[in-house]
C-alpha cells in the first residue's frame, strides 16, 4: 500500500525534578546542600531515510512519546537524560505543524533531522540555589513540561523527471521500457494508482524517472486520481507529457488534451507551467496515428520543446527519447549546482522564540502575563514550598514582570494568572540583595 500522507501526534519527554538533599555523613554535623539535577526529557526527532518508501507506519499508530528524564538525587547524583524517539521516514518528506499548517522542515538528504517536539528541561538540585544569604536552600525546581502537538507529514517523490498525461496513455509501459519498473499494466484508465519510480541509464548518465497516475480535467480541484498525486510533480526536474495519438481517451484532440493537462499542472503550482519538458506522442507504431503525430510536432517546434513519436509497445524511437532526457536533466543538475555554489544555503529551521520576551494582557478584573521564559519559571516551582515561592518572586522581578504589571496599571489586590496559577498582585517591592546572585535562566 503506498500512503503518501499521515498526521501524527508527537509527545517528548518530560524533564526530572531536581533534587533537595542534604549531605548526611557521621562527622559531618552540617553537611551542605547535595541534590543532584533531573535529566532532560527526550526529545522527538524525524529523520529522513532512504530505506523508507511510504509513510504506512504512520497511518496505522498516530501517537508517538519520547522517554523521561530521570529525577535527580542527594549525593549530587544527576538524573539521566530521557532517551531520543527518532521517526524515520521517506526521503522527500515535507513536515508540517499539524494545527497551522506552517512549514517545519523539508527533509531531502539521507539522515537529514528535524526536532519537532524538544524535551522538557532537567530542574535544578537545591545546590544551584545557594548564596551568601541563603546557606542551605531547601527547595529545588521541578522538571520542565515537554513539548507536544500534531504534526502533518507530506511525502513528495524525488524523481528527475515525471511521466504526466490522461489515463490509458501508455506511461507505465513507456516507463517499463525505459527502466526496470515493472508496473501493472491493463487495457483500462486507472490502472495505476500510485507512483512508480524507475532507474533510467542513459549513456554516461543515469536519472530517476516517475509514472505518476493519469490525471483528467479537474484534477486540480481533486476529480479523480491525480489530485493525490500532483504533489509528486514538484520536485522534478522535468516533466514527460505523454499524449495518445490514438486519441482513446475520451476522444479528444491530441492539442486538446495537451492544453488539459498542461491547465491541470499550472493550476496546481505556477512554477509546473514554466518547468522544461518534453513532448511524447505514444502508439505510434498504430496505423492512422500520422496526422496526430504531425499536429503534435509542429505543436512542438512552435514551443521549441523536443518531440518524440514513440511505441511502447515495440520500443520505436524509446532509445533516443533517453538520450535526450538524460542531457536536459544533467543540464538542469549542473544549473541547479552552480545556483546552489552562489547563494548561501537555507534550510527551513524551527527556531526557538526569545524567551526574555513577555507580554501582558488584561484578563477579565486581573492580568495574564504570557511568555515562554517567564511560564516555565512559574511551571517548574514548587508551589506548596514557601522558599521556593519567595526565590520565584525574587526572579520575576529581575525579570521585570512586576514592573510591567505596575506599567499596565496593575494594583495591589489584583489576581495576576501566569502558566494556570493565580497571585495576589502586591506591587513593587524593594531589591533583595539576593537578587544580585540570581542566575539569568531565561537564555
């Protein structure tokens, strides 16, 4: 079965809670803080593989969670790290954000990653938190909410050039005859229904070429097989437009179906319109094919695009149609390669925000601050600690959050919400020396 599509929910892990231990040995009547840090959450990793032709796997489990990390311990013991989840899947995989639609990554080269959920972040052991006040912190962070959302998963066939056409054309015999493929083949439209990709050599060059399945008038707009496929079109660099001079199909014009075909394509993707191709008039070796062959090459020569009059059937003329093709796609690669030494790689990349960035935003009588920086400090405090709470007071306003509050006209009494928790708004109030030792944790 070939799925080409598949949208996955991914979970990374999350991270372990740092530890609040005290070191406890004889002769040692008051031994410092010792608790070790949680381990990072393990994040979920996709991974481009060249062995994977389908996206199968993922049609039938849609859910996927990467390990934990492991809580800290005393004795300065750290937690393990979670272990990764890596997803392979086919090379060609366009990867989406399941709710927005925006694009994560495009993965084309083999081992080619892209994180699309980060692990939560290992919390801290009561050793990081001692300061010249504070001798023996009994509060330690707990470990970070990992990432998770949906994930749409798009495979797009990379192939050198693309067979295209109306259906019962003859393109998977004329891809059978230039390649080892060996596609079904039957006397009826729609005989293939998903993509076949053969290995053609060429003289000194080898290409890869694609059968991908009829396409009819309205493909574009999702009548019949070929809109589930045009997305395979896109990578090639160039396409084969296979017309039957028999006219079977329908009985149309051969110019006709040309203009079909070539309207299908363009409004799929504008840039399919201006792609290179070639030209090929199949069953030719049939009587009473002569006119239709003659309309399509002076069709042709008007467009100064090649023409082949081809069978299939009995392999006329197939061999100079891979000749050709296999000097126009090593004239595209060689295009291709001296674009890609003048500018300067891009890769689509997922980036992290600013987490120094935060916002705040009336919420019904009371505030809402919001930023990812800000959240986790909230997330990863143990609330039931009073220390602990007294330490998180001293980092938002070295963050700055309850200057902007006050900015934002907030008063004392108002309920201030921050990652699902509530305070009590007190206004601003006088710098502890103890801030001056607080680390900046919102890198």
């Amino acid at each position: 079965m070939f799925i080409d599509e598949a949208k996955i929910h991914v979970t990374a892990g999350n991270g372990g809670a740092g530890c609040r231990s005290f070191r406890r040995e004889a002769h040692v009547p008051r031994g410092g803080p010792d608790g070790g840090d949680g381990g990072n959450g393990g994040d979920v990793i996709l991974e481009a593989d060249g062995a994977i032709s389908t996206l199968l796997d993922y049609h039938y489990k849609r859910h996927y969670k990467a390990e934990r990390g492991v809580h800290g311990k005393g004795s300065r013991l750290n937690g393990a790290n979670g272990e990764q989840m890596i997803l392979r899947v086919p090379l060609g995989t366009v990867v989406r954000d399941g709710e927005t639609g925006v694009l994560i990554a495009d993965l084309t080269q083999q081992g080619e990653r892209a994180v699309v959920a980060r692990g939560g972040r290992g919390g801290r052991g009561n050793i990081h938190f001692v300061t010249p006040t504070r001798r023996a912190p009994a509060f330690a962070e707990l470990g970070e909410p990992a990432e998770e959302c949906w994930v749409a998963l798009e495979m797009k066939l990379l192939a050198d050039a693309a067979l295209v056409g109306f259906p019962s054309v003859g393109k998977s015999s004329l891809i059978a005859r230039m390649s080892a493929a060996r596609p079904k083949v039957a006397d009826y439209p729609f005989t293939t229904l998903a993509p076949n990709l053969g290995v053609v050599r060429a003289g000194h060059y080898s290409y890869v070429v694609a059968d991908v399945p009829g396409l009819i008038e309205g493909a574009s707009e999702g009548k019949g097989l070929g809109h589930a496929f045009l997305r395979h079109i896109e990578r090639t660099a160039l396409i084969i437009h296979v017309v039957d001079l028999t006219g079977s199909y329908d009985n149309r014009d051969v110019l006709e179906d040309v203009a079909i075909i070539e309207g299908e394509l363009a409004s799929h993707a504008d840039e399919l319109a201006k792609r290179p191709y070639v030209l090929v008039g199949n069953k030719s070796d049939i009587e009473g094919t002569e006119h239709a062959s003659e309309a399509l090459a002076k069709l042709a020569e008007e467009r100064e695009v090649p023409y082949f009059a081809v069978s299939a059937a009995t392999g006329e003329n197939v061999d100079s149609l891979i000749l050709r093709v296999g000097d126009m796609v090593h004239e595209e690669r060689q295009a291709a390669a001296v674009l890609a030494s003048t500018q300067v790689e891009a890769r689509y990349v997922h980036h992290r925000t600013d987490e120094r960035t935060f916002s705040v935003v009336r919420e019904g009588e009371g505030w809402r601050v919001i930023g990812k920086g800000i959240e986790r400090m909230v997330i990863m405090t143990e609330m039931g600690n009073d220390e602990a709470l007294a330490f998180l007071q001293k980092r938002l306003m070295k963050a700055g959050v309850e200057k902007a509050l006050e900015a934002a006209g907030a008063v004392d009494g108002d309920d201030i919400h921050i990652a699902g928790v509530t305070f009590e708004f007190e206004g601003i109030m006088g710098v502890d020396e103890e801030v001056e030792h607080i680390e900046d944790e919102l890198e």
